[in-house]
C-alpha cells in the first residue's frame, strides 16, 4: 500500500535543510510575524540569563553584607525578570498562532486544487489513504515545526552562544570545562539526524497505509458486513497498527538515546565545573557570587542542550512531511488549454464538414504498462456522424470503458488522435472540450451534498430548476421530489442512501441536464429493472436524438437506443452495422447478444 513513487529517505540527495527551504513560498507573506516572533522569543530568553547576573549581586553584595533592603531589591529584580520573561513568550505565542494557522490553511487548499488538476492516471496509482494523510498529519507537523521547532533552534543556539560568552567571562577555566563535550554532543546529533529520518519517513507511510485502510473498510462496510469479513479486516488492521507501532517504538528508541547522552555528558560537565569552582572558591581565587552566578547560567542553559534531541526530531519530521508533501505537488497536472503535441492543423486535417466523433488510428497502452505489453486499444478507426447514436459492444475487459474516457481526456491516446466536429480535442483548452462532452460511468458517483446539486453538476452556472427537472425526467428520477427535502435532500457519501438504480438514474441525469452536444455513456441502465430502463430508454431516445452519442452496452434494450453498433475486440474495431445487420453477419456479436456472454461473465 506505501506509496508507489516515493521517495526513499536515504537517498544521496536528502537534506533536511532542503527540504525545509520549499516551505519559503508559504512563509514569504508571514514573514515579519515570524521574525518578529524569534526576535521576542530571543529576547525572552535572554531575559533568563540575566537572573544569574543578578543572582551574583545579590550573593557578593548583600548577603554578603547582610544588607535585608538590598535582598528585597534583588527580589524585586528577579520577579520583574520573570514577569517580562512570561510576557514576551506569551507574546510570541500570540505572534505565530494566527498566520501559521492561515499556512497550514493554504497549503491543504493548495494540495487539494492540485489533486483536481492532476491526471486519472495519477490517482490510479495512489492510494486514497496516502493522499489523506499529505493534507492532514503531514501538514499538522509543518504547522507545528514552523510554530515551535523552527523558532526554538534560532532562540536556543543563540541563548546557547550568549550563555557560553558569559560563562567564559565569569571564569574561563570553569567555562572550558563545559565546553568539552560540544564536539561528542554535535557527533551524536550528526548521526541522529541520518538515522531519525529514515525510520520518521518510513512511519508517515505507515500512516497512510493505515488510513487507507480506515478509509476503505468505511466505504465498503456493506460488504465487510455481508461477507462476515470484519474479524479478517480486523485483523489486518491491527497488523498495520502493530508495524506503525514497532516503528513509532524504534523512533523512541533513538530519541531516548539522543537525550541520554545529551543529558548526560553536560551534567558530568556541570559536576566538574562545580568541584572545580568550589575548590577555586576555598582557594579563594574565585568568589562565592560568581560560582553562584556561573553554576546558575550553567544550569539555565540546560533546557536549551538538552531540548536539542526533540527539536531535531520534529524538524526531522518536518522535514519528512514537506517531503512528502511536494511528491504530490510535484506530479504534472493537466494542461489547462490545448495538449503541447496537439498538431494546430488538426481542424482541417479532418476534413471540412467531417462533423461527430471520429477515431483516427487510436492507440493507447497505460503509462505504467510493460514495454513489451500489447496495447489495451490499437489502430480504433471509428466514425459516429453529428447526431448519430452509437452503441459500443465487447466482451469484458475488451477496452469499452477505456475508449470512452479518452474522449473528455480522461486518459491520453498513445498514437492517433480523436477529433470533435473536426477538431482535435488535444487542440482543445480541457475546459471547453469537457463542457462539449457529458459522461456518465457505469459505477454512479454521487457526492455528500443534495440531489439537485449532485445533478447540477454538469450544467452550466446558469442552469436553474427547469433544467433540474427536465434532467430528472429524461432519467426517470422523479423519486428526488418526492424525498424528505426534496431536490434538496442530503444524499450521503457515495450517494449510499440511495438504491443503485438510483443512484445511476441521478449520474445519467447529471450527464444530460447541460444538453451537451456530444455524450458518453458507460453502460447507463444497467442496474435498472426491466420497467424503469424501458421508460428511461423512451426518454433517452429524445435526448439522444439532438447529440451525437457513444454508449456502452450490453443489453440488446441498449444496443437498440443507438442507430449503429461498433463491435470491440481484441483492442480493435472489428465490425460497425445495424444490432440486426450484425446478428445476421457477425458470430461473436450475435454470440455477446445471446446472453451467454453476461451469464460467463
């Protein structure tokens, strides 16, 4: 189930950094926000390192002294210190949350326009789950990176840094004593780094899996509960729960090594800087409020080392889900206007008055098909005149519906070309060519949303509740007035409130309700029962006779709504008659009409 094209983590190329920067498009407009918001975060924190400053005063002057105003006043200081530390994280918080939230925002509307644009093709191959997850947990972690881990690497490097200068200013040997384990630290983090990103992209896929499979056992209960199949279903999901979980374990693993040594090797250092300095103190080479003050930055400076393993590992993931997110944003969509190979003299290459749907040698082969493979349709030559009917015969698996989706470009043809009233349709911007051409497949697709406007859908803007109701008639789907709210009644996801000949009656609907000039259809009446089909196909004979129509079939009640019928098979166009020209003279098509083909089947 992982996703077919990604992108292995360890590849040669990989950098976290990288990664990271193609995000700046994004961040671009909310920039001064959130350099604003490191600035105050920068200042926060060096708000802390004052308090062992004053800490030091207090300790060599009036404590020393025994000075009670004195003490009061440091008290003072440090609560003032506290409060302004409060107030400019606060701030920071304030300065982030609404434009990464507004980000996040963008870039799931920004994959989401995107996933529309690209090619059938393309979702083909990915799974449903993996795309899910891109706009939600893979997105969830960039917002969180930009809001947290980002800022914190800046403001803790720097705290880090000016720590480290005060430490060595205080005393130097003591300071020297601290910084011994910085080369051992960074050696660690270095090989982090390498490791965490391999087991982060391996659990975001795991991810994906596991929400594809969320996603299908949703849409296909009805079958899980018909075929008692909800313990084997149960079982591979916890399967892909325990995979997720051993992967998730093993990024605790390595996070749990990191923050042992990084806690460890800075706390031996923070022991030998206190032997050392209380020795120097007896010695007298060293006073009691700088030992105090040197211990107290040292101690300050903890939470930013040691926040060190878990800042790395969310920007690791980060790193992992844009990532992830830009394989997708990556994928070449579809061409908005005319195909970059389409030929500009298609038009009168086809003839002056060649009207209609014409096949010119059409070969196709799927992108992803083995060289060697034969192709699924080769050499189609095929005519249907302006305002002619044609019916589309074969046995399963022949190429019916592939041949209907190059017409709106659902698939690109591989040799040939197809043209409408003489024109290429890869001369055509996709818009204008899918206004021209209605569809309707053979598995009715219906969104969560209400009758009318599922049927609306291949109408123009400007249809209205006449268009509705003509749409409804010519389907047979008068049903919709008479549900709970009417046309606008809510119909579910997929539409599974509904009967399947319901649901195919408001997709053929659909298909005329915007009188388009040419209209495929995908075997359109096969789950009606006898007595609607008959009333749908007397309907369907007075749309069909103001469009030129390519039908699918394979009932002979369909077969006879068309003028002519191409027989496909074997990939090819072996015969074009009559349904009774062809049961005279053709074994196979008189065998397909027999029944005997939809009984093997």
């Amino acid at each position: 189930m992982s996703t077919p094209d990604a992108v292995t983590p360890g590849r040669a190329d990989h950098s976290t950094v990288r990664s990271l920067l193609r995000l700046w498009p994004y961040v671009r407009p909310v920039r001064t926000r959130l350099f604003s918001a490191a600035f105050v975060a920068v200042l926060a924190s060096c708000t802390g390192l004052v308090f062992p400053l004053v800490l030091k005063w207090m300790v060599d002057g009036p404590v020393a002294e025994r000075d009670v105003a004195g003490i009061w006043l440091g008290a003072l200081y440090l609560l003032l210190l506290g409060v302004a530390e409060a107030v400019l994280f606060g701030l920071r918080r304030w300065l982030v949350a609404r434009p990464l939230s507004g980000v996040e925002a963008d870039m799931r509307a920004d994959l989401y326009r995107h996933l529309q644009r690209l090619p059938v093709a393309f979702h083909d191959r990915w799974a449903s789950g993996q795309l899910l997850s891109r706009g939600t947990t893979d997105l969830m972690l960039v917002r969180q990176f930009l809001a947290f881990p980002l800022t914190f690497l800046l403001v803790n490097s720097v705290t880090i840094l000016i720590g480290v200068m005060i430490m060595l200013a205080q005393e130097w040997t003591l300071g020297l004593v601290l910084l011994a384990p910085a080369a051992p630290l960074m050696a660690v983090c270095w090989l982090f780094e390498r490791h965490y990103s391999l087991v982060a992209r391996r659990a975001q896929d795991q991810v994906g899996d596991l929400t594809t499979v969320v996603e299908e056992s949703v849409l296909g209960i009805r079958i899980i509960k018909g075929f008692g199949r909800h313990r084997s279903q149960a079982l591979a999901f916890r399967e892909l729960s325990r995979t997720l979980r051993g992967t998730e374990l093993a990024k605790a693993r390595l996070l749990a090594a990191i923050l042992a040594v990084i806690v460890t090797l800075p706390e031996l250092a923070i022991g030998a800087a206190l032997v050392l300095g209380t020795v120097q103190v007896a010695d007298g080479r060293l006073s009691a409020g700088t030992l105090v003050a040197f211990l107290s930055t040292a101690l300050a400076l903890r939470w930013p080392v040691e926040s060190i393993g878990f800042l790395l590992a969310m920007s690791q993931e980060a790193a992992t889900a844009t990532e992830r997110y830009f394989e997708v944003m990556d994928e070449q969509p579809e061409s908005t206007g005319p195909s970059a190979t389409a030929n500009g003299s298609s038009a009168v290459a086809g003839g002056k008055g060649e009207g209609g749907l014409r096949f010119h040698g059409v070969r196709f082969r799927y992108p992803d098909a083995p060289a060697d493979a034969p192709p699924v349709l080769d050499r189609i030559d095929l005519h249907i005149r302006p305002g002619e009917s044609m019916a589309l015969v074969g046995a399963t698996g022949t190429g019916k519906t592939t041949l209907t989706a190059l017409v709106p470009r659902l698939h690109e043809v591989t040799a040939g070309r197809i043209t409408l009233d003489g024109e290429d349709i890869t001369a055509m911007p996709r818009e204008e060519l899918r206004a021209r051409v209605a569809v309707a497949f053979e598995e009715p697709t219906l969104f969560s949303a209400g009758v009318g406007e599922n049927v609306l859908m291949g109408a123009p803007d400007t249809a209205g509740e006449a268009d509705l109701d003509r749409a409804l008639a010519v389907a047979q789907a008068d049903f919709a007035h008479a549900l709970p709210q009417g046309t606008r009644t809510q119909v579910g996801e997929q539409g599974l409130s509904l009967s399947g000949g319901q649901r195919q009656r408001l997709a053929l609907a659909r298909a005329v309700v915007g009188r388009p000039g040419f209209l495929v259809l995908d075997d359109p009446l096969s789950a009606l029962d006898v007595h609607t089909e008959a009333a749908v196909e007397a309907a369907l004979r007075r749309v069909l006779a103001e469009t030129t129509a390519l039908i699918v079939a394979h009932r002979p009640s369909t077969v006879l709504l068309a003028d002519r019928v191409a027989l496909l098979s074997g990939g090819r166009i072996t015969a074009v008659g009559t349904h009774h020209e062809l049961l005279r003279s053709n074994a196979e098509y008189a065998h397909l009409m027999s029944g005997d083909e939809e009984a093997d089947r």
